[in-house]
C-alpha cells in the first residue's frame, strides 16, 4: 500500500487523505447517532426549558454537515482523478457536489427538528374548541362531568364545568369558553 500511495501526484495525494479523515470522522458520528442519538451538543440539548425557543431554524454550517462535505467533496474528487478529468474540473465538481450534500443535510435536520414536539398538554389552547359531552355536566356548576375536546391535534378527555340552567348531557356538543385555574373547562352548549 505504501508503494501505490508514493506514487499518486501531491493533488492526488490531498484528496486521498481528506477522503480517509473525513470518511473516518463520519462512520463514527453515522455510529454515535444512532446508538447515543442526535444532541445539540456535549451536555445535549440545555435550551429544552425555555418554552417559547424554536432554535436557531436552517443551519447550514454544522459540525455534521461540515463532515459530510469533506466526505462528498473528497470522494467526488477522486472519482473525477480516477476518470481522468483536469485538476479545476476536479475541484469544481467536488465543490459543486459537496454543497449540495451540504444543501440536502441542512435540509433534512431542519424538517426533522420541524417534527419534533414537546407533547405538553396546554390547556389554553382548548379555549374556543368544539367538543362533545361525555359524562354528564351538571347545571349551573353543580357537578363536574367529562367532555371530549380535540387539542393540540389529539382528543383529549378532560373535567368539565357549566353555567348553564339545565345539565349538559352525553351526547351535547359544547363549546370551551374558559379554564378555571385548576385546569377544569367552563364550556355551554353550542346552540347558545
């Protein structure tokens, strides 16, 4: 092997050894992501907390997709070497192909982070939602009952309360006017 390496052009040589570091580099991180996962970093993801953060979006400039240009980029280089085409023909076709795996990376983690979702249940955002009443509701808050609300893209059964004179039974589709603060729905019928 030492042999067919002394005798590649110094153009060649660079090539070979990008290829070799960057192939490396990107077996291990392809390896630690699917048996650690994916963090955002060391200490994995610290901003998870703040609520109404939504990242920083569309990154193209990452360590992954860094990675994976120099992999492209390197192999594409060789190819071109081994097909005989001319030193700015090899550079420029594996910057063009480097970017573009760059372009398909930063893509695919932007949709992918785009899925990802906290699952907490906010119950402000069953205000003004049309449901039906499980379990029935007495009048006038007398009793607590049950109602099926859609929240969040998911049904969800929840405690409820009316100010209505009559009680609200099985069946009733409702409408969620407020939350009290102990998480119960004040809903009413919504032919009122």
């Amino acid at each position: 092997m030492g042999d067919w390496f002394s005798t590649l052009t110094l153009f060649e040589k660079s090539y070979w050894i990008i290829a070799g570091i960057s192939s490396t580099i990107f077996v291990f991180v392809l390896i630690t992501t699917f048996l650690v996962g994916d963090t955002d970093g060391i200490d994995g993801d610290v901003d998870a907390d703040i609520e109404s953060d939504t990242g920083i979006g569309f990154q193209f400039f990452s360590f992954k997709n860094l990675v994976a240009f120099f992999t492209i980029f390197s192999w594409a280089g060789i190819s071109c070497i081994d097909a005989g085409y001319g030193k700015g023909i090899t550079i420029l076709v594996s910057v063009i192909a480097g970017l573009i795996m760059m372009t398909i990376m930063a893509t695919l983690i932007y949709y992918i982070n785009k899925l990802v979702s906290s699952g907490t249940l906010k119950l402000e955002n069953a205000i003004g939602n049309i449901g039906e009443v499980y379990l029935t509701i007495g009048a006038n808050r007398s009793k607590i009952g049950k109602v099926h609300v859609n929240i969040q893209g998911a049904l969800r059964e929840l405690d409820a309360l009316a100010d209505s004179e009559e009680n609200l039974k099985t069946g009733t589709v409702i409408e969620v006017k407020e939350i009290t603060g102990t998480g119960i729905l004040i809903v009413q019928p919504l032919n009122q």
